[in-house]
C-alpha cells in the first residue's frame, strides 16, 4: 500500500478576548474573595483596623458604628461564656480580652479628640451614640450622670474585676502545683493498662491546655484593670480639657462649658464602661467555672433545685418577711408563691428519680 500523505489540520479559531478577560476578571475577584474571607487576614485587618483609629481622626458616623459592634462584640462574648460546657472550649478568652479592651481604649481616644474639637458645636459633637447614652443617663441633670458613671466603675473596679483576677491567680496557681500529681497519675493508669496510649496523650494536652488557660487568664484580667484605671482618667481629662478648652478657645461660659463638656463624657464614659462592665462579668464567669460541667444556666438550676428543703424554707422567710408593718406585701407573697412551687415540683422530681432508681436495681437483681 502506498502512504497516503495526512490531511493538515486548520488551527482553532482564537477564543474571544472579551470572553477571557472577563473569565480572567472573575477568576480574579474570587481569589480576593477566598483571601479577605481567611480568618488570619480578617484578624489582621482588624488590628491594624485598631491602630488606624488611634492614629487617625475619625467621623462622627463612622464613630457610631464602631461604637455600636463594640457593644455587640461584647453581648457576643458574654453570651458565649455562658453557654460553654467547660473554661477549654472557650481557650481564645485572653486574646479575644485583649483586642476588646485596645478596640475600647482606641475608641475612647477617638471620641476624646471629637469632644475636644467639636465639643463647643453642641450635644451631638461627638455622634448620636454619644448623646443618646449621654441624654438617657443624665436626665436634663450631668450631676445624676457622673453618679451614675462613678458607680458603674467602682463596681467594675472593686468588685468584678478584682474578684475576676483574684480567682483567676488562685486558679492558675493551684492548676501549675498539681500538674506533676496529675501527670503520675495517668503514667500510672497507663502503665496499668487501664487507658490506651491515646487516651493517655489526650489526658495530657487537655491537662497542658488546661494550666496554659489559666495562667493566661491570670494575666488576662490585668488588660480588665487597666482599662477601668484608664476609663477614668480619660473622663476627668476630657472633662478639665474641655471646660478650659471652651472658656478659653471658644468663648464660652464657665456653665455652659461644664454642662456640654461633662455631657459628652458622661455619654463617652458609658458607652465605653458598659463593654468593659460586659467583658469583666464574662471573664468572671469563665474563671469561676473552673471544675462545674455543663452550661451555666443548666449548673445553676441543676444545683439550686436540688435541694427543695432550702427553697422551701426561702419561701416560708418571704412570708415571715411579708406580714412585718410597712413591708409591701404583694411583692414577697409572689416570690413566696413561685419558691413554693419549685420546692414542691423539684422534691416531686426527686421522689421520682430516686423511685426509678430503685426499680432499676430491683430489676437488676432480678
């Protein structure tokens, strides 16, 4: 057979560019798109987020909505400490503290530099945010506000945030002094056979993991104490700054510069004391969790109910308490009522639980 030469075969038509550059286009912005979704950049965009609002000057706007996810970031990580089941699942507590409390801290710088500039314009110098928590406080009255602001802090200072990092350094001391016990005693039940290897390296990094929380929360609690210390200096410089800021700069009258000054740091103190009271109260109840399972809502009904006799007898006291003169009596009858009937519901839950028990081990024995 002779060869019988190949036929040429024509080249493909070329794609359309417009086609390709738009392919090329969303290919592109999907790429952008997975990278700004990483949980690393987005963190990283968030500090430097921090440090550009204390470096730069911001609007009054764009203060109200940082203002307002401040206050949300807040409600967020209160609510998450009360629903985990253990201190562990919530390990990122002291990094998730500190960023609050620069977010806070360069909040509060941001609101300073608008009260002193534009403090002398009125009430709403510093955003609607300001004002309102500022207005509502007050009443017509800042005296009102700086008592209430001045009591805010002391009970963050005194109370939750001393009591918070006293059981934290309690808590991280005695967690580093048993570590050695603990680790023997799963060295042991290893080489008793009783746990597997595995088993054995998850009981060390959860005990790892464990004395790592705790030491961090010790020094975690001390970005909570700083805080309130520097909430209250911020509010006696705003307000000395801006009463010499308005009478000497701006023209103004003595009374008038104290009321809208103080006004506006009355508002400014709030907003920011608020989340720093929401964050104190969630780090004291992931601290004082420490050895209680289970949410915290289920821990406390699970303990306060069982005991029905205790509150039988709280019942019986309001009673008591409601027939003394000149003591309102609706008021203790009502929580009187609802005592008396968790007693008796909870001691007939425990009546059933113990006869199921027995039936059980009768069955058993059966």
């Amino acid at each position: 057979m002779s060869d019988v030469p190949a036929t040429p075969v024509a080249p493909a038509p070329p794609a359309a560019s417009s086609g390709t550059g738009m392919s090329d286009l969303s290919a592109g912005m999907e790429s952008w798109g997975a990278k700004f979704r990483r949980s690393d950049i987005g963190l990283a965009l968030g500090v430097v987020g921090i440090l550009v609002v204390l470096i730069l000057p911001m609007p009054a706007g764009v203060l109200d909505f940082l203002l307002a996810f401040s206050i949300t970031l807040s409600v967020l990580v209160l609510m998450t400490a009360l629903f985990i089941q253990t201190p562990l699942e919530f390990s990122a507590f002291p990094t998730i503290l500190l960023i609050t409390t620069m977010l806070r801290l360069a909040l509060n710088l941001a609101s300073t530099r608008l009260i002193l500039s534009n403090g002398h314009e009125g009430p709403g110098a510093a955003g609607n945010v300001i004002e309102a928590f500022g207005n509502f406080i007050t009443q017509g009255n800042f005296i009102i506000g700086i008592i209430v602001f001045a009591i805010l802090v002391i009970v963050n200072f005194v109370v939750i945030t001393k009591g918070s990092g006293r059981i934290a350094e309690v808590a991280a001391r005695f967690t580093l002094d048993a570590m050695p016990g603990k680790q023997m005693a799963i060295d042991a039940d290893l080489s008793a056979g009783l746990i597997s290897e595995d088993a054995a390296r998850s009981r060390r990094k959860k005990l790892e993991d464990e004395s790592s929380f705790f030491g961090a929360m010790d020094g975690a609690s001390k970005f909570v104490r700083g805080d309130a210390i520097a909430g209250i200096l911020i509010t006696f410089i705003n307000i000395i700054a801006g009463i010499i800021i308005g009478v000497g700069q701006k023209d103004m009258t003595f009374a008038s510069a104290a009321e809208t000054y103080t006004l506006l740091t009355i508002g400014d103190g709030l907003v920011s004391q608020i989340p720093a009271l929401i964050v104190s109260i969630a780090a004291g109840l992931l601290v004082s969790k420490a050895g209680v399972e289970g949410a915290a809502d289920k821990a406390l009904v699970a303990q306060l109910s069982g005991y029905p006799k205790a509150m039988g007898m709280s019942a019986f006291l309001m009673v008591v308490m409601s027939t003394l003169p000149g003591i309102p009596m609706v008021p203790f009858l009502i929580l009187a009522g609802l005592a008396g009937g968790l007693a008796w519901k909870a001691s007939a839950n425990a009546d059933k639980i113990e006869a199921d028990k027995v039936v059980a081990q009768v069955a058993a024995e059966a």
